[in-house]
C-alpha cells in the first residue's frame, strides 16, 4: 500500500490524501485551501493526480477544507461514488451550494475567478454512497480480486465525522480526519482507535495546544456572553455554520430556555447555512449523545429558543441592523474569510463598544487570524477599517481535539500505530506533537509535506 499527501501539509486546509494498493486508487477528502481569500488561488493549480483513474473517493466529514474540491473531481472526469455517512453527504450539500453562492458574489464585486459550477455540484451530490459507522465495505469497485476494505468509525468532530480504517495488501492503515474536543455536546465522543494499526495518519491541528478546562463549556458560554454585553455594544460571533454553531445555540438554549442565565438580548442567527444544517441535524437524532437524546426525547427543540431570530434572507440579515444594542450577531463564515460575517465586520469593528469573540480555528492568512494577531487596521470587503473594538478568543468550544485528547486517543489501545504522519495542523503544531509522541511513549512519527509519498 502506498500514501500521498496532496493537501494539509503543514497547514490545516486542503486536506487529501490518495491511497494506492495494486489496482485501486483512493482519494481521502479533497478539501478547499483556505487563507485571505475565500476561494484561494492554489485552489486553482492542476490535481496532481488524475481525478479519471480514482477508484473511489471516502469524505470524513462536510467542512470545506474536506470537501470543498470535489466538484474538480466531477470536472476532472471522475465518475465514480464519494463514500461517506448519510449526514456528511447531506451536510455537504449545503457546503457546496453556499461555497457556490459565495464565489459568484465574489466573481460579481471583486472580478475573483470561479473554481466550479452547480454542475459539478450536482455531479458530486448524485454521487453520494451512504455508509453507516461500523459497517464494512469492499472498495474494489474494478473487481481485481485485490480487497479494499474501508469502514467508517464516530470521529466525535461534526455531526456525521468519520475516521476511516482501511484493510488492503495485509495491512491496516487509519485516517482521523478531524478528530472530537473532548466533551462536546450533541455528538458523540470519537470512538476508540482500533487495535494493530500499521500507519495512523493524523490531524494536528491543536498538537500545540490544551482547550481550556477550568470551567464546563456551559459556563464558558455564559461568560462570554454576559462579558462581551457589559458595554452594552454588539456581540459578534463568526462561527463555523456546521457544528460549531449548533453547539453554541444548544448551550445557549440550556442558558437562556432553562436556567435563565443570559440577558434578555435580542440574539441573530445570521446564517442560511448554518439553519439549514440543523434541519439536517433534526433528521438523524440517532447521532445524538445521551444528553442531547434526553432532551429531543422530552420534545425540546435543541437548536431554537425564545428570542433566537433567523436570518435566512438578505433582507433579515439586514433588519438585523435597525435593532440597537446590546445584540448578539452569530454569523459566518467561522474564519471571516467570506460570508455575512463581513458585513457585520465593516459596520462594528472600529466601535471600541463592541466585541469580537472568536470561538474556532483561524487559519493563516484569513481576516480572523489578522484580528486574533492583533491587527489594528484591516481591509474587510475591500474597505480599511480601524480596529477598536475588543477582540477575544476562548479555545473550549472548538471542533478540534487539543493535545491531550490527541495523545489520548493515538495511545489509549493495546498498541501504539506502528508509524504515525502527522498531517492537518501548522509546523509547530506538529512538531510540538511530534515530539510529545516520540519522547514519551516511543512512536514512530513523521510530520509530513505536500507531496510525500510513503509506503506501508
């Protein structure tokens, strides 16, 4: 068997991954790269494989940086099955269509080119193989005699994540895709790795770092919420439409429904994506954990609450802007590199009144990372704004497994993976988790580049 890596390198974005064994060629994700513009421009460069001889294609789950290049595969000539579970392929659905819209908004003002259509949208979606976690299926789709097993475990990551094992030529070989934060609610947690792996391949994304663990993450929505209020300004949250702001309306319904605990504030959900994916969310309650069963069991609905307005529309998210504060604005895209977020952006980042709570991931090179970093000028929208509201950051509510939970999950079996690539996370990251592995439990690990090729 035989591994490339063609994307998430020393990065975070991009990520995917071709496995090669006899006559079968299977892609793992193939996701958008992402910085200081939505749709970057190495987005743009030639696949370095050719999407026509795939076999197969496995999506682990619907964020973009997953999936946001499959339609060049339909366009490349590709015709085979994207395999996945059944709410990752209607998640990236939505994904897709919305990375669409954006990139046709952006074509229209700005002149930025347009990596691909509703065409080839479509051609992924009628594509979709749904799989169910734990079940085991043959991709030797050209009937070679060669299997090709994949099955699908809980990653814990986003509704419907996935880490993928792979059994072919006698060896066993694990992907993570994005693996869990520890005690998320709504999703389970990542299931076990399995046992007498021969290569692990890895995210690192947080391989640096802890997620805060002093306080339960309910309490953490509740401070920053009250705290980013007390100036009677304009709370803004650029939050991820997929998970990341599910969970957040979950506590805030815990917060606001049952224990009374945030002020009466008028709160904006400012994302037609992120209201679609919880209808997607309603549809698969079989996901949920046990906290979240209890409550869909007792007719609670999870993802709505007194005083929570839907912005569905441009002409909602635009009323959103005749209501005085003290508000809370929830808006994508999670990293501010697109999305209404922006809008709310230029109108409120130079009112030192205001707050800017970032809650997730900001890769290099994005607006969140240029505010997170500091910045007291940036352009938003082709527009230079002064930068005087407050800026602050909690780690516990993001997607992503910290370094512990890492460490956990790779070295909590019987056995260490014989040979760890750590993949999905910037250099120090890596590096830092690399060593963590290496110096105390004896892994054997390579931190990977773009177009590294190994065998197993």
């Amino acid at each position: 068997m035989q591994i490339s890596f063609f994307g998430a390198a020393r990065e975070v974005t991009g990520s995917c991954s071709l496995v090669e064994s006899g006559h079968n060629r299977i892609l793992i994700d193939c996701g958008m790269f992402q910085g200081g513009e939505f749709n970057e421009k190495k987005n743009h460069e030639a696949l370095p494989f050719d999407p026509k001889s795939l076999t197969a294609v496995v999506v682990t789950h619907a964020h973009l940086d997953h999936v946001g290049r499959l339609p060049l595969l339909v366009k490349g000539g590709y015709d085979g099955f994207f395999y996945t579970t059944p709410a990752t392929a209607e998640l990236a659905k939505l994904v897709l269509d919305d990375a669409v819209e954006i990139m046709k908004y952006d074509n229209r003002k700005f002149g930025r080119p347009i990596l691909f259509t509703e065409v080839e949208v479509a051609g992924v979606i009628q594509c979709f193989k749904p799989l169910n976690y734990g079940e085991e299926y043959d991709l030797d789709l050209i009937k070679s005699g060669e299997k090709f097993l994949i099955k699908l475990y809980d990653a814990g990551h986003i509704f419907g994540s996935a880490f993928v094992e792979i059994k072919a030529d006698g060896k066993k070989v694990v992907f993570s895709g994005d693996l869990g934060n520890a005690q998320a609610p709504i999703v389970r947690d990542t299931e076990s790795l399995p046992t007498d792996v021969d290569a692990l391949i890895c995210e690192s994304t947080y391989g640096s770092h802890l997620h805060e663990t002093g306080e339960k993450r309910a309490e953490i929505v509740e401070n920053m919420i009250t705290d980013g209020l007390r100036q009677g300004g304009v709370l803004m949250i650029p939050s991820f439409a997929i998970e990341r702001t599910q969970e957040l309306i979950y506590e805030l319904n815990d917060l606001i429904d049952r224990k009374h605990k945030i002020p009466n504030v008028p709160i904006f959900l400012d994302s037609p994506m992120a209201i679609g994916a919880s209808r997607v969310y309603r549809k698969y309650p079989e996901y949920y954990d046990e906290e979240a069963t209890k409550f869909f069991k007792a007719g609670d609905d999870l993802f709505n609450f007194p005083g929570l307005v839907m912005c569905e529309s441009r002409d909602d998210s635009r009323k959103i802007n005749k209501t005085p504060p003290p508000k809370v604005i929830i808006a994508g895209a999670g990293m501010m590199n697109g999305g209404r977020i922006l809008h709310h952006a230029v109108r409120y980042l130079s009112d030192a009144r205001n707050t800017l709570l970032i809650i997730g991931y900001q890769a290099n090179g994005t607006l969140g990372r240029q505010l997170l970093d500091g910045a007291k000028v940036v352009t938003v929208m082709q527009e230079r704004v002064q930068v005087k509201c407050r800026i602050t950051a909690v780690g516990g509510l993001s997607a992503h497994a910290d370094q512990k939970k890492i460490l956990d999950w790779i070295t909590g079996g019987k056995s260490l993976p014989k040979k760890i690539y750590l993949n999905h996370g910037e250099p120090e990251s890596s590096e830092v988790l690399a060593k963590r592995l290496q110096e105390d439990f004896g892994a054997k690990v390579t931190v990977v580049d773009f177009g590294l090729t190994v065998k197993v």
